[in-house]
C-alpha cells in the first residue's frame, strides 16, 4: 500500500537536491535543446549538389543537351571538365568530384543513326550512400533524355505516363524523418541518464542511511524520485517538439493530445531503467557509465532511427523488441508527419505501457538492499 504523505516527502526531497545539482539542472533543461539542435543540422541524407566533371569527347548539340540536363535537375554541379580519360583518377582520388560523365566520341552519330548510344558515369564508391542516390539520379536522367529523343524522333505520344506523388513527406526531406526521431533519442538518452544519478548521488553524499531508516516503502523511493522528472520530462518534449517544428519546419499533422499517453509511458519506463541503474550503482561516474550504453546505443542503433529495423540480422531484429525507443519513435513520426491517432499506435502504446510497469519493478526490486 502506498501511503501518499510519504510518497510527496520523497517528491519534495527529491526536488530540492535537484534544485541544488546544477550538473541535472544543465542536462533536464539546456542538454536536450543542444543537442536537438546540433544533430538536427548535423545529421542529413540529403544529396543535393554532387559535383561531378564531364568528358565531352562529341562535341556535339546531343552532348551538350545531355550536360545541360544535368545542369536542368539541381542536383549536380560540374566543377571540371577534364580533356583526357587518365585524369579521372587522380580526380576522384582528390576528392574534387564524386562522379565523372564520360560522352564518348561517337555519341551524336549512334544517336542520328537510331543505333543506341553509349555513356559512361564513374562514381565514388568510397561513398555508398551518395553513390547510391548519385547513380540512381544519373540513371533517371538518361531515362528522361533518351525518352524525349524517342518522342521527337517518333512524333508520337508516350504510351505510359507515370505521375509519382509522395505522401507524409512531399519534399523528400529527411530532416523530417530526422527531427522527430531526434525527440525520441534525446529523451531517451536525458531520462536514463538524469534518473540513474539519483540513487548513486545519496550514497555519495551520505544521506542513504537516513532514507534507509524511515518507514518509506520502496516503491515509494522510486514513484517518488521518478515523478518529478517525468514532469521534467513532459515539459521536455512538449519544448523539443516546438523547437523542432519552428526551427527545422517539421510539419506536425496529428492532435499533440495523441502524444501525451506515449510520452508518459515511454518517459515513465526509460526513468524506471535509470532508477534500476542507479540502485546497483554506488557512484555517479558508475551510472551515468551504464546509463550511457544502456540508452544512447540502443536507442541510436536499434529503435530505427539511423538503420532500418527490416534490414538488421535476425538477432538484433529480435532484440529490437525490447528498445522502448523503437515503438515511440513510430508514435512520434506518425504523429508528425501522418496525423494518425490511438486507432492505428495502440499496439506501440501498450507495449509501452508493459515496458514502463517492467522498469519501474525491476527498478524497486534493485533498491531492496538501500532500504531495508
């Protein structure tokens, strides 16, 4: 039974020597803004100016149409325009381009004689990512080019005409993917590590025994340390997601009232965990160690939010489960950019839920050697 006087004692205890630690004050209030903002410019998978050089070896009308399409697309840049083949290597190696265009000499006559044309794109591997997003552009260029030839050639009409449209992300931004996901590991990250110094940090200073000695339960101690930074918490998020749709323009679609029960539990079970460290741990140093590998690995690796999950070994798929980063992640992000609701996140709220009642035990069980 849970006795509400004491359980307010421990709520009032704790604020005050959080009040008074000014290494918690930094990292509940400055910390997450920092950071949101440092990764949120950091972090991109943008590729919008691939500078590339060309080998015009034609000369031609046709090979200038075809650079000039690339100028047209926005996203490369020709920064050098090499006269000989044998200077591609030393190009890419300095790093001065990441693709190189090769128009061979016969390129306009393959072309007028209807016979197909051949065009070489050397790209920076060393890269994959921007050699990924570079050769799928090439490739869609030359589609384009090659079929407005064939239209003019032929005076006829496509007989397919494909009209693409992207939902919940028009712009194909990923700082729209970046930033609320940013809010799910910032938090997680601040309420592990803020929690797991509240136990290490009595000890420290000597006031364990006194606690130890009074009638308070010890799933008071830890409902009692936990709630004031799940208030903490809440103000949090609420301020990291404002920040984030003001300063990064993250179009925030869904009701905010959609995230108040996620956010409460997903705080509520990564508190928890940070009280479990805490009580095994009689040092801060030992925490915030723990602590670190505990939230900022997982939640960085294994929520989704840099690797997606699908493509991860059946192993780490498996351990995903039970990373709480990995369901709120998908509440926030639906609820940013797709405007969902409890109808389609139930299943990511009770898994939460089951995570938060998880800790908070584990978390009350490892404090049964402080309180005796």
């Amino acid at each position: 039974m849970i006795d509400s006087m004491r359980l307010i004692a421990v709520m009032r205890k704790e604020i005050r020597q959080f009040r008074r630690d000014t290494r918690s004050l930094v990292l509940a209030f400055v910390l997450p803004l920092v950071l949101l903002i440092f990764f949120g410019y950091a972090i991109t998978w943008d590729v919008n100016d691939i500078r590339m050089a060309v080998i015009d070896q034609d000369h031609g009308s046709q090979a200038r149409a075809l650079v000039d399409a690339f100028h047209a697309a926005g996203r490369f840049t020709v920064v050098e325009n090499p006269q000989r083949t044998s200077d591609i290597g030393r190009l890419l190696d300095r790093g001065a381009v990441r693709m190189v265009l090769v128009i061979p000499p016969d390129f306009g006559s393959d072309l007028g004689a209807g016979r197909t044309a051949k065009v070489q794109a050397i790209v920076d591997g060393s890269d994959a990512n921007t050699a990924t997003i570079a050769l799928g552009y090439t490739e869609a260029l030359m589609q384009q080019f090659g079929s407005r030839l064939l239209i003019q050639a032929s005076s006829v009409r496509p007989p397919i005409d494909v009209a693409s449209r992207v939902w919940f992300n028009e712009e194909l931004s990923s700082s729209n993917m970046i930033v609320p996901g940013l809010v799910v590991l910032i938090m997680m990250i601040i309420a592990g590590l803020i929690t797991s110094l509240t136990i290490a940090r009595e000890w420290e200073r000597g006031t364990m025994e006194q606690l130890a000695s009074t009638p308070v339960t010890r799933l008071e101690v830890v409902l009692g340390k936990l709630t004031p930074y799940l208030v903490i918490g809440m103000v949090d998020v609420a301020v990291t997601s404002v920040v984030g749709v003001l300063m990064f323009h993250v179009p925030f679609r869904g009701n905010a009232l959609f995230l108040i029960l996620p956010t409460f539990l997903f705080l509520a079970g990564t508190l928890g965990l940070g009280l479990a460290i805490s009580a095994v741990s009689r040092t801060q140093l030992v925490a915030t160690q723990i602590g670190m590998l505990a939230t900022f690995l997982p939640g960085l690796l294994l929520s989704g939010f840099m690797f997606s999950i699908e493509v991860m070994p059946l192993p780490l798929r498996i351990l995903t489960y039970f990373i709480p980063a990995r369901y709120f992640l998908v509440v926030v992000r639906g609820v940013f950019l797709k405007g969902v609701g409890p109808g389609v996140l139930w299943p990511q709220t009770l898994l939460m839920l089951l995570y938060a009642i998880s800790t908070i035990a584990l978390a009350a069980r490892a404090f049964r050697k402080e309180v005796t």
